[in-house]
C-alpha cells in the first residue's frame, strides 16, 4: 500500500481544531502550549507500522513534531500529523517520500 500525503501551509484555525480533536491528551496538551502557531501541517496516511516509521524519518529529518491523529477507518489505515514550519514539514515530508523502507 503506498503511503498518501498532503501538505497543508498555513493552517486554518479550523482545521487546526479537527486536528487537535483527532489527538491523544499528550498530543492536544503539547499542541495548546505551541507558541507559535505552526506554519505548516503535512498529513500522511498509511498502515500503522508505516506511520510509526515515517513519524521516526520525520522527526530525524526535520524540526517537526508528529501526532498520531485518531478516528474511525474500516480499513485500519492510520493517519500521523507533521507540524512545523513549512521548509520543515516539506523536509520531513520528502523524507519519507525517498525513504525505500516505506
């Protein structure tokens, strides 16, 4: 199954809220302490062994934080958020992207 992504620059405040709804505490308490409003959110979906891996390649690559973003799929597809500013979130991204492992 090959992985999907987006990159969203700029997140909207709404959008924002989706996502901070689709977070663990760990995750929405983190995100509600961000300083700076995050420039960029890249979103990747895929199995969960492939989102564990590519939340790892990302954070290596690039100053981004990953949260697992929870919901509801038949399909047991899972979906990682990349937050950060844009050049990192599209470096992490790419990371994955080249990674062959993924």
């Amino acid at each position: 199954m090959a992985l999907n992504s987006r990159i969203i620059s700029h997140p909207s405040s709404g959008v924002l809220e989706i996502l901070k709804q689709r977070m663990g505490a760990a995750g929405k308490k983190e995100f509600a302490q961000a300083e700076i409003p995050f420039g960029a959110v890249g979103l990747i979906q895929g199995k969960l062994i492939d989102m564990i891996a590519a939340a790892d390649v990302a954070e290596k690559a690039a100053d981004v934080r990953v949260f697992d973003l929870k919901g509801l799929c038949p399909q047991h597809i899972t979906m990682v958020g990349i937050f950060g500013d844009i050049a990192d979130v599209k470096a992490g991204i790419a990371a994955i992207e080249a990674d062959e492992n993924l």
